[in-house]
C-alpha cells in the first residue's frame, strides 16, 4: 500500500507547475520505478499484475485514496464535433444531469487521461460519443477531441482565459437509426 502512495505522489508531481516543474524528470523517473514495484510493467495477464490489481481493488487504493483522500483529478476536457449531411459542424460538451453525475464524468475523464492502454481509451470514448450521438441523431458523424485544460495563472483565471492542450482524436460514425415502424 505503501509503494501505491509513493507511485502516486511521485506521478503528481511529474506533472507539476511552477518551481517543482523542474524536477518533472527525477518524479517520472521515481514515479516508474515505484510504478515496477506494484506490478505496472508486467502483462495484464501475469498472475503477480491480477494479485496486485484485486488488492488495489479490494482496499480501494487504485480509485484516487492512495493518499488517504478523494481523488482530485487533472482538469482534463472532452469536446464532440459533431457532422451533419448538409455539411455543418456543431460542438458539443458531454451534458450531465446532476451535480453528482458531473463529478463522476470528471473521474471518467481522469481515467482516460491516464490510461496508457489505447484501446481501452477509445472505447470508453466511443461510449460517451454513442451516447452524444443518440442526443443528435441526425448526425452523420463524431469526433471526440480528448484533451487538458493547463491550470490557469491568476491573470488568466481573471480574463477568463484557459489553455488547451489537444491530446487524442477518434473519429466515430453510427449506423442510421431505423424508422419508427408504421402500425398496420
């Protein structure tokens, strides 16, 4: 449980600003070798890697509490372009219907910012765009534009200003809804 905090908190700080952005190297570095010893590096189907995974899972450790505190994600965004048959281009956010909906797309959006493995990432994209998609059928097509907001100086937080970061693309096209059937 130990090595899961450290391998946490080093990761935290890889990914720091201002003075401790300096270091970022030395905590990656820190953050892949505490990584190695919880099991990260080893295949997903190794007997070590499931034994660690079920621990992590069963304590709770993997969702955010190796610090003994909620998760605090990055500040990561997800937009959807949407295509139209006449050729139009709308943009679109996920919309969500309660308080307690948007913090748990934010942890989903945390999980997908961190996931290494690519086709996981994309299927749980893929799900959100589905979902997207069947808001705005007549679309022909998505794209789900996946990537993070930089935390914002003073300065910037007060010209309401925010720098995006673009980080993956999928482009996803659904089957046509079927007409509804016509009663006899």
């Amino acid at each position: 449980m130990l090595a899961v905090s450290w391998q946490q908190t080093f990761s935290i700080l890889a990914q720091s600003y201002g003075a401790a952005e300096t270091l970022g190297p030395f905590w990656q570095r820190a953050a892949d070798l505490t990584g190695i010893a919880v099991g990260q590096d080893l295949r997903l189907s190794n007997p070590l890697r499931k034994a660690v995974t079920a621990y992590e899972h069963a304590t709770g450790i993997e969702g955010g509490y190796g610090f003994f505190a909620p998760n605090v994600p990055s500040s990561y965004k997800l937009v959807f372009e949407l295509r139209y048959p006449d050729g139009h281009v709308e943009f679109d956010l996920p919309h969500v219907s309660s308080a307690a909906t948007g913090l748990r797309l934010t942890s989903l959006l945390d999980r997908i910012g961190r996931s290494q493995y690519e086709p996981l990432r994309e299927v749980m994209l893929k799900m959100l765009a589905y979902t997207m998609w069947q808001a705005h059928p007549e679309a022909t097509s998505l794209r789900a534009v996946f990537g993070y907001v930089d935390v914002p100086t003073i300065a910037d937080r007060t010209a309401g200003e925010e720098s995006y970061h673009f980080l993956y693309a999928y482009e996803f096209s659904f089957p046509a809804a079927p007409a509804p059937a016509q009663p006899p």
